[in-house]
C-alpha cells in the first residue's frame, strides 16, 4: 500500500490522489487502508516519513565515501546531479508536499523536520569546514540547495545541480580559504 501511494502521491501530488485511486493500485481492499493507517492524513505522513529516510540515507552514505568537510559539501550537490537526471524526477517530495499541506499537519511536520535536518547538516559541515559564520554558510548553502531543486522541477534542468555545486565550492573558498588551500608538508 505504501509503494502505490509514494508511486502517486510524488507522480500527482497528495491532494490530488484519493484513497481510492491508492487501493486500486496496491491492489488492496479498504479494509487494508484502514487496518493499517487511520486514515489519509496518516498515510501521507507514513509516505514522507519514508522518503526522508530514503533520503538521508542516500545523502549519509554520499558523505561517508569523501573526508574533507568541504568535499561532503560538493558531495550533496553531486548527489543532487545524480537525483535530477533520474527519469522520475518530478521536484523535492518535501516542497511539493508541504505546499499542499495546512501548517500543523503531521504530514508538514515530517517535511519540516527533513527541512531542519538538511539544514542543520550544512551547517555542521560549514563548521567543519573553519567558516568564521557557520549558521550564515549553512543558510545559505540551504537555501542554494532549494533553490536547485527548484530550478531542476520548473526548468527541467538536470544541470542545476552542476551550477549550484559551481557556486558552492566558490562560496566555501571566500568563506573558508584555510579549507580551499591543500595543507602545506613539513620538510
């Protein structure tokens, strides 16, 4: 049941996806929905609860193959690179939820908590980095990393990322050039 409403609910949105449509495709009887999920509003958040962990476990195992805080960094936008190509891509679950969803709504609580999660990681790594501002870094790199997804959803522009990423390593060089610069060796 799940699978068919993440498949429809990212394909068309959860407003205009009905519980019927969602049975019909699992295949499922009502009885199903309702033994499992108390109703819409709890599937819903059952679908976004999933993708954030689908996606924070793509983003932590992006970040375990580099070991310099700026290159996690570039990491997240390459992962991004990766995620707009994909022929299904169709925008951030999360934005494309939240803005069809009332303010309190647990399914906007789960897509402000990826929001939170997502922010607070740039921040650590501009931290990690040596930014003299890391809440300002992690802002803004917050805020470049939207805005990509953005572009890729509206201009169907799989190259955002690319451009983004470009503007990132720029950003975290003016803001910790102690991090641009290779260590210099003893000799």
């Amino acid at each position: 049941m799940l699978a068919a409403a993440e498949e429809l609910f990212y394909e068309e949105g959860v407003h205009n996806v009905g519980i019927e449509r969602v049975i019909e495709r699992a295949g499922v009887a009502k009885a199903s929905l309702y033994g499992n999920f108390k109703g819409k509003d709890d599937l819903v958040r059952a679908y976004l609860l999933q993708r954030r962990e689908a996606r924070q476990g793509r983003i932590q195992a992006r970040l375990a193959q580099v070991e310099q805080p700026r290159d996690k960094v570039l990491a997240i936008f390459d992962l991004l690179a990766e995620i707009f190509a994909e022929h299904d891509y169709r925008g951030c679950a999360f934005m494309r939820a939240a803005a069809e969803m009332p303010t309190g709504s647990s399914g906007r609580e789960v897509c402000d908590v990826a929001r939170k999660w997502t922010r607070a990681l740039f921040i650590d790594l501009a931290r990690q980095s040596g930014a003299a501002q890391p809440e300002a870094l992690g802002h803004q790199l917050h805020l470049l990393y939207d805005g990509a997804a953005v572009s890729a959803q509206m201009d169907r522009d799989p190259q955002a990322a690319l451009a983004a990423r470009a503007v990132a390593a720029h950003m975290l060089d003016v803001a910790c050039p102690a991090a641009a610069k290779p260590a210099r060796r003893k000799a």
